[in-house]
C-alpha cells in the first residue's frame, strides 16, 4: 500500500507545507543580515524536507532507506546545526514513517541517522535500482550568502511537485 493512501497524512503534509511557506518570509533576513545559523538551519531543513519526500515515494525499503540517508547526509553538511536537525528530523521522520507504513519504511530512521552522521548512503544502499518520478537530490549550494535567495525557488517547486503528486494520487483514487 502506497504511503500516501494512508488515513490521516494529508492534514500533517498541510500543515508541514504551510509552515514551509509562512518560512519563506525569513529569506530576506537570512540575506540582510548574514546569519550563518539561520543559513545553516534552512538549508538542512531543504535537505531534510527533500529527502522525506523523496522517501514518501520510495517503493522498496532500500530506496526509502537511501533517500532519507541523502537528506541527512546533505543536511549535515551544513555544518553543526544541519548535524543536529538530521539527528532529530531522521528519528521524527522514521517514527512516523514506521506508523504510516512498517514494511516499506522499516529502519529508515536508522538510515536517517547514519546520514547524519555522513555514512556513504550510495554504498549502504546500493541495492536502490529504481527512483521516483518526483525523486530529486536533496543538495542545496552552500557557497555563498547570497544563495538563499535560490530557497525560495527551491521551496516553490516542491510545493508544486507535492501539489502535482497529491492532484495525481487523488485522480488515482
């Protein structure tokens, strides 16, 4: 059974976007002001939010493993903060996960954890053969202060990726 035909997910996904996007109003002070640790929080939360997506459409348990490992992985790279939002992301996300569906999601806060802390996800999960339509790697550009002017983007095309899966799951059903 496909994770998004569980019972109860679609006000939790309603209301994560909708704090997603009251966030974007932050962008402009990230930039004027240059705070490193907000930098730091928004991008791993990008990567965070990427990779749980990415796992909401895995198939398998090894995908659903892989995917939220990347999150983690990528988040972590942001520097110590990103390191603490994966630890904590990846135990949340694999509790729920395992409520929503325990055989295709089993383990994968584990795999969230061992992404945190910067395990080579390719090669753990390496028997990952097949990716999701909506799949995209959980990277953000990190170079600069300047580059949370991208999130913004980067935010709006989730929000519709998720809009499209949502309109093409309920037209499934």
């Amino acid at each position: 059974m496909s994770p998004l035909g569980a019972t109860g997910w679609r006000p939790k996904l309603f209301g994560f976007l909708t704090i997603v996007s009251r966030c974007q109003a932050k962008w402009d002070h990230i930039e004027q002001e240059g705070n490193i640790e907000l930098y730091q929080a928004t991008s791993s939360c990008y990567s965070m939010l990427r990779g749980f997506m990415n796992t909401l459409a895995a198939q398998d348990t090894n995908c659903a493993m892989k995917f939220l490992c990347e999150g983690a992985q990528e988040a972590a790279t942001a520097g110590p903060l990103g390191e603490v939002i994966a630890e904590v992301a990846s135990t949340n996300a694999g509790s729920w996960l395992s409520r929503v569906n325990s055989t295709v999601f089993a383990g994968v806060g584990g795999a969230g954890l061992a992404g945190a802390a910067r395990k080579d996800c390719d090669l753990r999960y390496s028997e990952c053969f097949e990716l999701p339509l909506t799949y995209r790697y959980p990277s953000v550009f990190r170079e600069t202060l300047n580059a949370p002017q991208s999130y913004q983007t980067i935010l709006m095309e989730i929000l519709n990726d998720v809009k499209d899966s949502l309109l093409l799951h309920s037209q499934l059903v």
